[in-house]
C-alpha cells in the first residue's frame, strides 16, 4: 500500500464533491439550517397542546379548572359543547377534551366525590400520556385549592423533590440538537461512500482506477478517509458554532474524545456505504436499499426512543448497529461529561464492528471491483 | 433524553401519592371524601397498542419518501447520464417530460400503498375501521404530491448523489418533526409550524389516522384533502417552470 496514492485518491474524492455545488450546499443545510431548526421547532415534553373543556357545570370551581390550562403547555383550552366534542377530535382539533359534569361543584363541597371525564386522543402517543399526566395534577391542584379555600401550604407528611440531573429543565433542544447531528453523521457518511461508489461505475471511470497501479485497498481506503474527514469536519463544526454557539447548549465533556468517538462510528458506517455501494447497481438501487438499512439504525438506535424500552431481541440485535454504540458514547461524553474510564466499551465495540465491516466491504468489494467496469 | 424522564418523573410522583394514600387509610382508617376522580379515555386506541398508533402513521412517511426519491432520480440519472438530450432535441414539452416521468412512478406507489395497507391490516392486525375508498383517493393525491416533490429538487440537482441526498433531507425531516407523526402541527413553534401547515404529509397523516383509527369517512376528512388538491397543481407548475428545456 503507498500512503500518497491513498493520499491522492482520497483528494481526488472530495475534488469531485466540491465541483458539486448543489451538493456542497445540502451538506451544509443539513448540518447547520436542518439543526438549529429541528432543534428549536421540537417542542417542550408538552408544548401547546390543544385541549377543549365541556363545562356542564358553569361553577366558580370549574371556572377555575377551565383558567388552570394555559401556554406554554396548553393551548388556551375551547369551550365547546357535548355535541361538537367528537367532531373535533375526530379532525384532530383537540388532543384533550376534558368533560366537568353537571353538579360537579356541589357534590365536591358535600363531601361526594365527583367524576370527571377526560377523552384523550390517542393516536397522538406522546403528547397524550404526558398530557394526560399533567391534566391530572392541574385538575387536582385545583380542587385542593378550592376546597381549602386558599392555595395549599401544608405539605404531605413525606414530601418528594425530584431532581433532573444533566438537563434541570428537560430542554427538548439540547437532546434534540445532538442527535439530529448523529443522525446526519450516519446518513451522509453511508451516501456518500456509497454513492460516489456507484457514480464511478455509471459513468464507467472505475475503468480508469483499474489501470491505474493502485489496489482495490487502496481506492476503498481513500474513499473511506475522504468522506469520513469531510463528516467529521462538519459535523464538529456544528456542534461547536450551531449547538454550543447559536442554540447555547452546554457541552460537558472533552469535544477531542467525542471527535474520536465520531471517527471510530465513521470508521464502521463509511465501510457501510462501500459495502451498499458493492450490492446496488444503480443509484436508484442504493436509495431504496439505503432507506432500508438507515431506517432501522436510526430508529432503534436509542436516539428517538430509549434503548430500555425497546423489547430485548431488539436491543440485542442492535448491539451489532454502530449507531447503538455512538449515540450511547455521545450522550456520555456530551451531556454527563463522561471520560474515557466510562465509554471505553463503547470505544471497543465500534473498533470491532467497524473493522469487521471493512474486511468484509473489502472482500466484496475486491470481487466485484472487477465486474463494475 | 428528557421525554424518558418526564414519563419516570410521572411514574415516580403517581407511586408516591398512592403509596401516602395507602399509608393515610392504614393510619386514619377510612378513604379520604370529597376527591376528584379523573376517568381517563383513551379514544380510538383504548388498549393504547403503540402498533395501532405508529402503522396508520409510518404509511404517509414511506410514501413520501420513496416515491421522491425514485421520481427525482428518474429525472436526474437522464441528466448525468446524458440521455436527457432527448428532451433537449425533441419537441416534446417539459410538462409532457415530466407527467411521463411521473404517471410510471404514481402507478408504482399506488401498489406499494396496496401492498403496505394490506400489511397494516393482515400481518399487523391494524383494524381499518373507516373507508378504504377515501383513504385510497387521499393517497392517490398523496402521491401525486410527492412524486411532483421529487420532480421540483430533480430540477436543481445536477448529481444522483445530490438528488438522493437532497431528497432525503427534504423529506424526511419536515416529514417525521414537522407534520404531527410525534407532536401534533398546533403545538410546534416557529419555522416547523409553517412548514406542517402546508407540508401534504401532515394533512395524508391526518387522513390515514382518520380512516384507519378513528372510523372517519371522506364526508368527515374532505378540509384535509383540499390542502392537497392544492399542493399537487403548485407543485407540477414549479417543476415545470424550473425544469431547463436547453442546457446552459
């Protein structure tokens, strides 16, 4: 192997991204414009939600329920009648509809206990178990205070203080700001290897490489260091100017570990992209096989939804996914501030999964080399 | 991840209160009188299955992602392979290049939505409770939309790769945050909000819960078809005004 030729190769790659200018500018949108506005536009765990109020009632205490709903985590709520309440749920108006039945306050004061009904809309998962949540506890919060005729001072015997540790205010945009990053480190590092893969051999040019005195190493060596070195080099760039400078999300831990986090996750998806790139013959083949295998990385990855709650086969499996192992790392490093004694595994993992993705890209990829042209 | 803390945080206070409730009864011996009691209905999903309410809502998404993607490359393969000349030398009017190109791919995403509503409903269990006609006719449209999508970034990419890409970006992220797959459109704020408003995923997603969930017909769900009776016209004039019948 002779390091100028990897050298030269890799140069020659990314010579050809810049003459691309509409390319060169998606990449920047997504790194920079895509971020800040997916980060920002992701709403608080409950943000606005839109909730309508039947009130049968019309007393002072469900005058008091109807003023307890306000922005920024409700909408404020529509009054509306029986009738129409089902209407508006089923066009999506109304996320809640929050029934207050007639002597709703006089059972209250006699000492009755009194029902309300709340209809949640559940197609709409998230925002209807957090909501509902909420509603319970304004509503209660409410009635307490009416009760006693002034705001409650005295507390249950045994209180609860609940602490929030690394995000106090459960910021939506610090968590959402990192992981749409990791998110378009994966997705342009497989594109990109894999597609300049599959130009080469529609417009025939893998013919040139062949009778060039290079090896199939070589070429898949620099690719691979080409459009990881470009990744990394945006990717760092956004989180230092758009995350930590425009949306001033504080990173705890060392940006150096983290950057060697992201080479090694490189590492494992450019040889991804290669191995894609091997299988399809066509770029509308490798988009079609791309969204079948991002999908799922992305999904399961653990930074949509927590690892802990996906069914155990799934979480084993994915195990094998370099995502898994880099979306953990990034939030150690990243929020907890986590050094090397804590993510080594992780640093371990991606090692092993990466270079067994690139022995067994380089493997097809010499086969097939042969047949691209 | 702080929706996960928000659920635990939850969990965490209800397993308090009940747990001073239940120490209040052992102390004091009777149930505490005059509480409010909150009976909580879970609508149109009562067993609250998360397959039942992901499957009506990944549809829209797979078919606003795949039919762009292939009808953008469609058009832009012909440009880097050259093959697009045809357009170039040929009478043929930029409309008619790109209504062909695009009637082949409605036709394929028409079968993928057979192939994934009959999915949804025989291998996922998910009842479709409404009409079949009404959400078939919004995915027609739907797909018309989205395939139109792909025409208008096939116009200014030059590269497969581009396009792919751009495609990619384009689509999937309006069309997972900003069209009520996760948060409904009400509650986003800023750029996001506009963008679901008038993005033909959120009003297709509102249609395939509709039909599928909540037992809706198109008497019920015509305000959403019209935002895409509106997107499909907009969408093909600007592919065709932005299409170069020479190269530069």
């Amino acid at each position: 192997m002779h390091v100028s030729n990897v050298l030269h190769l890799g140069v020659k790659e990314l010579r050809s991204l810049m003459r691309d200018v509409v390319m060169v500018a998606l990449v920047i949108y997504s790194f920079t414009i895509s971020v800040y506005t997916s980060a920002t536009a992701r709403p608080e765990t409950l943000n606005k939600a839109p909730i309508a109020i039947i009130d049968e009632d019309r007393s002072p205490l469900s005058a008091r329920i109807v003023d307890a709903f306000y922005p920024p985590y409700f909408l404020p709520p529509k009054l509306i009648n029986q009738a129409d309440a089902d209407a508006r749920m089923d066009a999506g108006l109304d996320t809640f509809a929050l029934d207050i039945p007639l002597g709703f306050q006089r059972d209250l004061l006699a000492g009755r206990n009194a029902v309300v009904q709340l209809n949640v809309d559940a197609t709409r998962m998230s925002q209807a178990f957090t909501g509902s949540g909420y509603i319970q506890s304004i509503i209660n919060g409410e009635v307490n205070t009416f009760l006693q005729g002034y705001r409650a001072k005295d507390r249950p015997a045994v209180d609860l203080v609940l602490r929030a540790r690394f995000n106090p205010e459960l910021n939506q945009t610090w968590f959402g700001a990192v992981m749409q990053i990791i998110n378009s480190v994966t997705m342009l590092s497989i594109i990109l290897t894999g597609a300049a893969l599959i130009r080469e051999r529609e417009h025939g040019t893998v013919e040139h490489l062949l009778v060039m005195p290079v090896t199939p190493f070589e070429i898949m060596v620099s690719k691979i260091w080409a459009m990881a070195a470009l990744v990394l080099g945006v990717s760092l760039f956004s989180l230092l100017v758009i995350v930590r400078g425009l949306l001033a999300v504080p990173i705890e831990g060392s940006l150096p570990l983290f950057a060697v986090g992201t080479a090694l996750h490189l590492f494992a998806t450019t040889s991804l992209g290669i191995f894609l790139g091997t299988i399809a013959r066509s770029m509308p083949q490798f988009g079609l096989l791309m969204m079948l295998v991002l999908l799922p990385l992305q999904v399961l990855s653990g930074s949509a939804t927590p690892r802990e709650s996906m069914p155990e086969f799934v979480q084993f499996i994915m195990l094998a996914a370099p995502n898994t192992h880099f979306v953990i790392l990034a939030q150690a490093i990243l929020y907890r501030g986590a050094g090397l004694a804590v993510v080594w595994p992780q640093f371990i993992s991606l090692i092993l999964i990466g270079s067994a993705l690139f022995s067994f890209s380089l493997a097809r990829f010499r086969k097939t080399i042969g047949t691209m042209a | 991840m702080p929706s996960r803390a928000e659920t635990v945080r939850g969990y965490v206070q209800g397993m308090h209160a009940h747990w001073l409730a239940a120490q209040a009864r052992q102390v004091f011996g009777s149930a505490v009188t005059g509480q409010v009691v909150i009976e909580t209905r879970f609508r149109y999903n009562p067993d609250v299955k998360s397959l039942v309410a992901m499957v009506p809502a990944v549809i829209p998404i797979l078919l606003m992602m795949i039919p762009s993607i292939l009808t953008a490359l469609s058009v832009v393969r012909e440009k880097e392979l050259g093959s697009i000349v045809n357009l170039y030398v040929t009478p043929t009017t930029r409309l008619e290049f790109l209504l062909g190109k695009q009637i082949s791919y409605i036709v394929l995403a028409m079968i993928n939505f057979v192939l994934l509503s009959v999915l949804a409903v025989f291998v996922f269990r998910v009842p479709l409770k409404g009409g079949f006609l009404t959400l078939a006719a919004a995915a027609l449209l739907y797909v018309i939309a989205t395939t139109a999508m792909g025409l208008v970034i096939s116009t200014f990419t030059r590269s497969q790769i581009a396009a792919l890409f751009g495609t990619a970006i384009l689509t999937l992220v309006p069309a997972m945050q900003f069209s009520g797959f996760i948060d409904p459109v009400s509650s986003l704020e800023g750029v996001g909000r506009v963008i679901g408003e008038i993005y033909p995923t959120t009003h297709f997603l509102t249609i395939a819960r509709g039909t599928f969930s909540k037992a809706l017909n198109f008497s019920d769900l015509h305000t959403s078809f019209l935002p895409l009776l509106i997107a499909v016209p907009v969408l093909i004039a600007l592919s065709a005004a932005l299409l170069k019948k020479q190269e530069k």
